[in-house]
C-alpha cells in the first residue's frame, strides 16, 4: 500500500455498505455518529468504540479501537497514521477486517473487567456462609472464566489445535486457590489447554517461557512426553505482558 493511500472522505455508499455490513457481522450493531472517513460502532456486549473507514472499491480498510486492552491484544496488525479517532490498523482486505473485527468482538467480552462484572453480577446477594454456598459460587465464576477464555483464545487450544469443547479446559496460571476475585476472571490468568495438556500444566509437569515454547519437567515421563507430543507442538502465540507475568510464578512455583 502506499504510504498516501487515505480513507476516502466522506465514505461513498460502497465503502459504508461494506462497513456497516462487516460490523454488524460481527457484532458491532450498535451506529454512532460518522467522523469524516469514519464510521463508528458499539455492541451491547463487547466494551468499547471502534471506527471503520475504507478506500474504494476494493479497499484496504481500516479499523480504530479505543479499549486499550484490545488494542494491545491487536499489536500484531500492521499500524496505520490516518488521523483515525483511536489507535488504528490496516486491512488489505476484506477477509482481513472480517477477521479483525472478529478478534475486537471476541476480546471486547472476555478482557478485563467484563468477566469480573458477570460474576459480580451473577453473585450478588448469594450466600457463602457454608462450604457448599462457597462451592456453588466458585462454580458460577469458574464458569464465566472458562466462557471468556473460549472467546479469547478463538475456542481452540493454542498448542494442540483441538476445538472440541469437551476436550478443552479452562486452565489458570496462577490457582484459583491462590487469587482475588479479579485475577480469577482475568483472562490474562489463564490458558485454553486439551485436557492432557491441563492436567500436565496443573500438576507443574509443564510450563511455558515467556516466548511461548512449552517447558518439561525433569519428572515428565518419556511415554507422557509422547502423547502430548511434546517435541512436536508450536509455541503459543500472541502472548502478553500480562500473561508473562502470571507464567513467572507458575515456573517459580513449580521449580523451572
């Protein structure tokens, strides 16, 4: 693209066509008011603002995003300096700002506080005075926090590709035991594993470096090493800050 390629302003009906329909598709229903190349959007679930514009007739197209978190979440895009109203990004095409919206969606309901909200929502006026009363909240927020990791890691496991629901498991970094109530809805505490994968990270048989490469216990088995394929599997991707630091104390804890 070149680097004088504008958003056409204002937006002719293709462009707006092909946004408010990309929008919608994704859960941004929700028009706002348009800012000159701009057009912007809101869902009723997702947090925050974004802004579409495009180029016709067959783009590239843009997308600006004013939740700090999903735009951190988004980093890996190509940047892009139209005097977009929020931090923005460019699409070469439409599969492209498909896929993008998409992610802003998915991370828009599952980054913090959303997550924590539901369960205060959920909770709220419940006892937890017995262990049992304990328990049926812990579930209610074990629940919300398995939700907001199946939207934010796509619903499949990073390392395995597996997308089963039933063999997929909400694994926190840093125990459930061992948290406040925002670190146990925090996604960023968390990691969507198959079920053979869980157990190993639980049991602190694996871990992973901050650059996502899987770790193995000097404990781990030559026959458990094999069937998690463990020489064969990438690392995982896109990992955050925010996700380095809550796997420093999973190796710490577990002695890596």
């Amino acid at each position: 693209m070149s680097s004088v390629e504008l958003p056409d302003d204002p937006p002719g009906f293709l462009v707006r066509t092909e946004l408010d329909k990309a929008a919608a598709a994704n859960g941004f229903r929700l028009p706002g008011r348009p800012e000159g190349s701009w057009r912007a959007y809101r869902s009723t679930t997702a947090r925050g603002r974004i802004w579409l514009a495009g180029r016709a007739p067959r783009g590239p197209w843009w997308l600006a995003v004013d939740h700090p978190g999903v735009a951190g979440d988004l980093a890996s895009l190509p940047h892009a300096e139209v005097g977009a109203p929020a931090r923005a990004f460019v699409l070469f095409d439409l599969d492209a700002l498909y896929a993008a919206l998409g992610r802003a969606y998915r991370l828009g309901v599952s980054l913090p506080d959303l997550p924590l909200d539901r369960f205060r929502t959920a909770t709220v006026g419940l006892p937890a005075t017995t262990e049992a009363e304990r328990l049926v909240i812990a579930r209610i927020g074990q629940n919300i926090f398995r939700d907001a990791l199946m939207e934010y890691w796509c619903g499949r496991c990073p390392l395995t590709g597996i997308s089963e629901p039933a063999l997929l498991r909400a694994s926190h970094i840093v125990p459930w035991t061992d948290c406040s109530d925002a670190e146990r809805l925090n996604v960023h505490n968390g990691l969507l594993l198959s079920a053979l994968w869980d157990a190993a990270f639980d049991r602190g048989l694996v871990s992973f470096a901050d650059d996502g490469r899987p770790l193995a216990a000097q404990s781990l088995g030559e026959a458990a090493r094999q069937a998690l394929a463990f020489d064969a599997v990438p690392p995982i991707a896109d990992l955050r800050d925010a996700h380095r630091q809550h796997l420093t104390l999973h190796r710490m804890r577990h002695g890596f």
